[in-house]
C-alpha cells in the first residue's frame, strides 16, 4: 500500500516538468521566429500601400520627367489633331449650335440687346459725363475748334517756285485750281472761317540783290492786275521772297474765289505774310536760322481762323 501512495505523487512533477518544457519550447520558437522575420525583412523590405516591386536595372533605366511635358498615352497620341494658329478647339455640340453671322452683324449679349436704347436718326450716342459737360450755344453760334486749321504746300508735294522767283509756274496753279480750292470751300461751309492768312517760308540760302517791295506794292490790292504786278517784285532778302510767294498765291487764290460765286469764299479776307527762313516746318524758330538748302523748309501755309476780337470793333474798310 506504501508503495503504490508513492508513485502516484511523483506523477504530478513529471507533468509540470513536460508543460515548462513545452512552454520553454516555445519560447525558444518564438525567439527563433521574431529573429528570423527581422532577418527576412532587412533583406526582403515589406511593401508599404501604394508601393510596386520593380528590378534596381528598370528602376535606374526609368525615364526622368520632363516639367515642360506630360505624358499621354499612345494611342491618344495617334489621335491628336493638330490644329493651326488661326484655329481653336471647341465642342463638337458647341459647334454645331453656333450662330453664323453676316459679316455686318456683331455677337451682343441677349440682356445688353434687350437694355439697347433706339436712337432716332438725328440722334447720336454719348457719354454722360460728356453730355454732363456741355456747352450751350446761343442761337447762331457753332464751335470752333482752338488751333487754327493749316493747309501746307510743301515743295516736295509739287507746289515749288523756280529758284529766287515768286510767279506761280502752271502746274502749281493747276494744283490749286483742282485740290486746294475746293478743299478750302469744304472747310469755310463746315466752320466760320472768316481770315485765309498766306505765309511764305524759304530756306537759309542768303539772297541778294536790290529790292522793290516798297515801291511796288504801295497800293497794292489784289484783283485780276495784281499777278502783273507780283510779276514785276524783284526780292532782295528771303524775308522779301517769302512776302512775294504768299502774295502771288493770295491773288491767285483770290481770283479763283470771286469766279467761284460761292458767298463763302467770296468773303474770305486774305491776309499775306513772309516767314523768311525764321520758321521750321514744326513751326519751331530755326536755330540760328541756318544757311542751308534744305527744300522742307520752302513753302507756303494756309492759316484759317476767325477775325480777331479788334478787327470786328473796328469799321469794315479799316479790318480789310
């Protein structure tokens, strides 16, 4: 009876014994497990999400993107339509609701169109700030413009004298004739003109000679005889060749006025003057008034303007 009490107790130890052998077992397996997967992993990185598995050779023969390019696919590529530097690309839906216009026809917003004011044909369009600013003119009054309007017959555009000479040679009246008078009937019936001023210019060449400006046009006035007389004026200055050439273009232009039975032109009072070499064609004084030929600076200038505020104070006879 001893005996068998005896064997059963050293049972129990034996088991404990196999479970802490177990346990140390797997242990040591789990030792040997954590170690080997930290080995697999430094030699075998895990892939992290969003991450691919490619070769060191593809990796280092990628191509390297360039900023100024995108990528497209090829078939894409085959597909693009190329387009020239007068077209644009549009929606094929937007294309075929477009509108075609007539070449007189603009594209306007439908709200702008709607808010459109009808002018009448004697009406025009301006700005409020400018119709705000207005002047208001008394019947019988018209604007006229500050500057005085300027008609130059410059030598270069064909309107030249012969050298040191004042009589309008026959393609110069021809030109006037055509050209200049009817031109100047436009601006009289467009704004009240009232004072042609004729001003001769020539250039620095020195001239020399007597002079009989004086004595010959003491008296002078123009009219059918004042060609003749112009014709008889020997210049012994610039200052006397530029007075010569204005007179000569007035009288010619004044005949031409009285045969034109235009009241307009008809009552045009002309006034010549001479700018000798003392005035650039910028109108600008010649600095030092050179002596230089330069054919820019031979001409005549047509200066319109209104009477001044003195001539209509005094009597009629005196401001002609």
């Amino acid at each position: 009876m001893f005996r068998k009490h005896q064997d059963e107790n050293t049972y129990w130890p034996s088991l404990t014994d196999l479970v802490l052998a177990v346990l140390l077992l797997v242990l040591i397996l789990w030792g040997v497990d954590s170690g080997m997967r930290s080995v697999w992993d430094s030699l075998f990185p895990r892939l992290q999400p969003g991450q691919i598995a490619v070769g060191e050779k593809e990796w280092n023969e990628r191509p390297i993107p360039n900023p100024n390019y995108v990528s497209v696919k090829k078939s894409d590529l085959d597909e693009l339509v190329k387009k020239n530097p007068d077209e644009m690309i549009v929606k094929k839906a937007d294309w075929e609701n477009r509108v075609i216009k007539e070449s007189y026809e603009i594209v306007v917003n439908k709200a702008a169109w709607e808010q459109r004011v009808e002018k009448k044909p004697d009406e025009i369009v301006v700005k409020k700030a400018d119709f705000e600013k207005r002047v208001e003119l008394k019947p019988g009054e018209v604007v006229m413009r500050d500057a005085p309007l300027v008609i130059p017959l410059e030598e270069a555009s064909g309107y030249a004298f012969a050298p040191g000479h004042a009589e309008l040679p026959a393609g110069f009246e021809e030109r006037l004739r055509q050209d200049i008078v009817p031109k100047i009937r436009k601006m009289v019936e467009a704004y009240p003109i009232e004072v042609m001023e004729i001003i001769g210019h020539t250039d620095g060449t020195p001239k020399t000679g007597s002079s009989n400006l004086d004595s010959m046009l003491m008296g002078f006035e123009f009219g059918p005889s004042s060609p003749s007389v112009i014709g008889r004026l020997q210049a012994g200055s610039n200052a006397d060749l530029g007075l010569a050439r204005a007179l000569s273009v007035a009288s010619f232009l004044n005949n031409e006025f009285d045969k034109s039975q235009s009241p307009r032109l008809g009552s045009l009072v002309c006034r010549a003057y001479s700018g000798a070499q003392l005035i650039a064609p910028n109108s600008n004084m010649v600095s030092g008034a050179k002596n230089e030929d330069i054919p820019a600076r031979r001409r005549i200038e047509l200066r319109f303007t209104r009477k001044s505020k003195l001539d209509a104070e005094k009597p009629a006879a005196v401001a002609e």
